[in-house]
C-alpha cells in the first residue's frame, strides 16, 4: 500500500515537473521605440520596459530607435539603464540615431541598422539667447570620453565613438580632422560599429536567432508622456513664469484664493517633474526651501526688502535652475538655466504690475479671493475708519478696522504691527490703509485719491 501510494504522488507531480523543464515555446522579445526627440520623458519609460522584461524573463529587448536626438542627460540616464540591464538589448537604427540616440544605440549589446540608416553627429549643443552653438572644451571632452568608454564596454571601435563627438578627432582613411563623423548604414557595418542588418522586424529577428518570437511592443503611459511635456525647457519656464505670478498676485491681494493655488499648483508640477526623472534631488529641494525660507522671513519679519530677501531669492534661482540641468552640468549650463528662472520671474512682475488695475475691481477677481468673512463684497464702506495693523504689512497684512479683522495693503512703505491706520481706498475687497498719524486731515472719498482738507 505505502508503495502505491508513493508511485501515485509521483505520477501527480511528474506533469508539474515536466513543464517545469521544459523549455518555452516562443521566445519573447520586447520592442521599446525611442522616436523623436530624447527628453526625460524617455528615462523612466525605458527604465520601466527593462524593469518589466526582466520580470517577464524576456529573451531580448529591442531599442527601436529613430530620433536626430535630444537632451545629453536623458541620453546618459538612459545609456547607464541598458548597460546595467539584465536582459539581452539589441539597438535597431531605424533609420536614425543621430546625437543623443548614437548614444543609446551604442549602449546595446549589440547594434543593429537598417538599410539607408545613419549613426554619429554626437558632439553636443549648448541653447543660449543667441540659439544653439557647439558647447564648451569641458563638455565635449566629457561626452567625447561617456561615449569612447560606452563603446569599449560594448566593443564597438571606441576611436569612431569619439570621432562621432569631437572634430579634432582623426581616423586615417574614414574622417579627417575638423569633420564631425556620421556612419552610413554600409559604413557602420563595415568598421564594426555595427553587427547586424535588418531592413525590417522579421529580418531582425531572423539575423538575431530570435525568429518566430513573441513580438510585444512597450508604450510610454501618460505619465511618461506627461513628463516629457513638463521638463521640456520652454514649458518649464512658462510654468515657472506662472507660479512666480500666481503666487506674486497672492502677496498684492487679501486673502488667499485662486492666484495662489495655482502658482503653488504650477511650482509643485516643475519640482514633481523634475525630481521624477532625477534632476532634481535633495540638495536642489534644500537650496529651494532655504530661499524660500528666507523671502518668508524678509516678508513677515525683517522690515522693507534688504539682503535677507536678496539672498533668498538668489537661492531660489539658483536652486530652481539647477533642478533643468543634470547632473555633471558645466557652469556655463546653469548659469543659463537660472537666467531662464530669472527671466520667468522678471515676466511674472511685468504681467502682475501691467494687470495690477484690475485686481480686485472685477466680479471674478473679488470671487476669486476668500476671506475670512466668506463674502464677496463689504457691504459698507471702511474709508475713513481708522484701526490697528495685526501683522506687518509689507505691503499686505491685516489690521483690526472696525471691529473686524480686515485683509488690508499699505499704500506706502513697510507698517509694522500694533500701529494705527486708517482706511483711505476701499474697491470690492481691496483696501489700502496708510498711517493714521500721516492721515489726520484725510476727507472720506469713495474710489479716487485721498483729498487733504
């Protein structure tokens, strides 16, 4: 009995056994298609796709790549995820991999092109005022030697890498000194850059001994997409442009209401975006909450407007413009990342002064601010009341008038708490109070300028 009873556990487990030896049916390859421009929107989409084909056992992973290239740092990011990856990666020039995507291609295991593809024209391009100009000594040598190490790791000629980043560099009988290099499909064959062609998927999979797999392609989701959109330079800049202006409406105006939330809304959406694709990290988080700090303390502390508030604000362009570059960013690179923080700014105050008017005078400015009595609109004048400021006003605060506390703006310079004022404007639910003592003679008016009896 004990005998039958073992031989019939063993025929129940031998199925289990069998499937557990057999191999695969398929083999599974996983397509991930780097087309267009390469921004940081690349960095966690590719870093998932590797993720997921690691997971699923994949046989081999295909960077799809057609792109006349992008941002140096995506570029990095994404070359140090391939290389790092656990399963096999073939990079498929089709038909381009120009700049930021020689890069990629080249971080593969192996590199395949199409017919009709180029690869190369890797030196990099640095955006200023006067449009794009050949980047520095410093950043070249730096991208020269990435680019140089990434061949050697794979193999590929590393003298054609750097040949492909730098003018000066010279290959006797392929460039010659002051051309850039950019390989044709037959060239980058022929000098071993490349070790395989394919004019299309199933020559690719034949050529790579993958024929008959499982073919699945990985899409950016729309978060990925969504990054893509929020690091892009000029969308990051309209953002910061409308946080600085969302949030200097909010200091010019009582209460707290829509300009705020929308300037704290649009200044989270750059720091969340840029802290997803590793620009910004710890040290930019520090630099920015100490400035902010510190214009904090120069608004609600220190009287007028002096070093604490320039130091702060010095120290949130430079924590905000680090946050658009990578890591190993010349000087050069930040220096014009924080002019872009500081442009966004000085358009931020132009647009708040040219709208400044019409704060407050509307129906949908005045439903925009709450305060703290919840009504749009005071029913009875407060010009000519006098009262005592609660808070500094620098320039806006709240003061007692009347018997209620009241979200009120000085109309000259800085008013410390605890002195006297009085009411002389009185719009919707902007008031402008001055001191008392400067105000003795001051006529009630309604909407116009203060007349002295």
């Amino acid at each position: 009995m004990a005998c039958l009873a073992i031989a019939l556990v063993v025929l129940a487990l031998l199925p289990r056994f069998a499937a557990a030896e057999s191999p695969r049916a398929r083999a599974v390859v996983v397509t991930v298609p780097i087309r267009g421009t390469v921004d940081l929107g690349f960095v966690p989409f590719v870093d998932r796709a590797l993720d997921e084909a690691e997971a699923m056992g994949a046989d081999a992973v295909v960077l799809d790549i057609d792109t006349l290239g992008g941002r140096l740092d995506a570029a990095v990011q994404i070359r140090d995820r391939v290389l790092a990856s656990r399963v096999r990666t073939i990079a498929w020039v089709n038909p381009r991999a120009i700049s930021a995507g020689a890069f990629v291609a080249l971080s593969a295991e192996a590199l395949a092109v199409s017919r009709g593809a180029t690869i190369g024209a890797a030196t990099p391009v640095a955006l200023g005022a006067g449009g794009a100009a050949t980047a520095d000594e410093k950043t070249i040598s730096y991208v020269r030697k990435e680019l140089r190490a990434t061949a050697e790791r794979r193999g590929h000629p590393p003298e054609i890498a750097e040949a492909m980043v730098d003018a000066e560099v010279a290959i006797p009988g392929v460039i010659e000194k002051g051309k850039l290099l950019t390989l044709t499909s037959s060239e980058a064959v022929t000098l071993g850059v490349a070790t395989l062609q394919a004019s299309d998927m199933t020559e690719l999979l034949r050529v790579s001994r993958l024929e008959g797999a499982d073919v699945r392609v990985a899409e950016q989701n729309w978060a990925e997409r969504a990054l893509s959109i929020i690091t892009a330079p000029l969308v990051g800049s309209l953002l910061l442009g409308l946080a600085f202006l969302g949030i200097f409406v909010e200091l010019r105006t009582p209460g707290f209401g829509v300009p705020g939330l929308v300037g704290l809304a649009c200044l989270a959406l750059v720091f969340g975006g840029h802290w997803m694709v590793h620009l910004a990290g710890y040290e930019e988080l520090l630099i920015v909450a100490a400035g902010a700090a510190l214009v904090l303390l120069e608004i609600f502390v220190v009287p007028g407007f002096g070093l604490t508030g320039i130091a702060g604000a010095a120290l949130l362009a430079i924590g905000l413009g680090m946050m658009s570059v990578g890591a190993g960013a010349t000087p050069i690179a930040i220096l014009a990342a924080v002019a872009r923080v500081i442009a966004a700014a000085i358009v931020a105050v132009g647009a708040m002064l040219a709208f400044a008017p019409a704060l407050g005078r509307t129906r949908f400015a005045r439903k925009m601010v709450l305060t703290e009595h919840g009504s749009r609109e005071r029913e009875a004048s407060l010009v000519g009341i006098t009262g005592v400021t609660l808070t500094p006003l620098r320039p806006a605060g709240a003061a007692l008038l009347g018997g209620a506390r009241v979200d009120v703006v000085s109309d000259g310079p800085f008013v410390a708490a605890g002195e006297k004022v009085v009411a002389v404007v009185h719009e919707g639910s902007r008031v402008v109070v001055r001191l008392a003592s400067d105000d003795q003679r001051v006529s009630s008016y309604r909407g116009g300028p203060a007349r002295v009896s």
